[in-house]
C-alpha cells in the first residue's frame, strides 16, 4: 500500500456532504467519496500535462 497522508477538510455545515455522500452517492463515508473526487482530478491533471 502506497504511504498516505491526512489533511483536514472543512466545508460549510449547510452543504449537507455527509448526507450527500454516503445517501445520494452511495460511498461507504465522506472520506472515501473525497478519495475519489481527488483520484480523479489527479488522473485528469495528470493526462492534460503530459
């Protein structure tokens, strides 16, 4: 498994990101669903800029 690092996220009360997450996309937390927006902006980042 590839090393990690933590980082803390703050987003406004009223966007309701856990509700979102977890009930509306179906990812098991918040967590996991921010792991995937940031796979894949990294992916997309990655294949603008070779």
């Amino acid at each position: 498994m590839a090393e990690s690092q933590s980082f803390l996220v703050t987003v406004p009360g009223d966007w309701d990101l856990e509700e979102y997450a977890k009930e509306k996309r179906k990812f098991p937390s918040v967590q996991d669903y921010i792991r995937e927006l940031m796979r894949r902006d990294i992916e997309e980042y990655e294949k603008a800029h070779k």
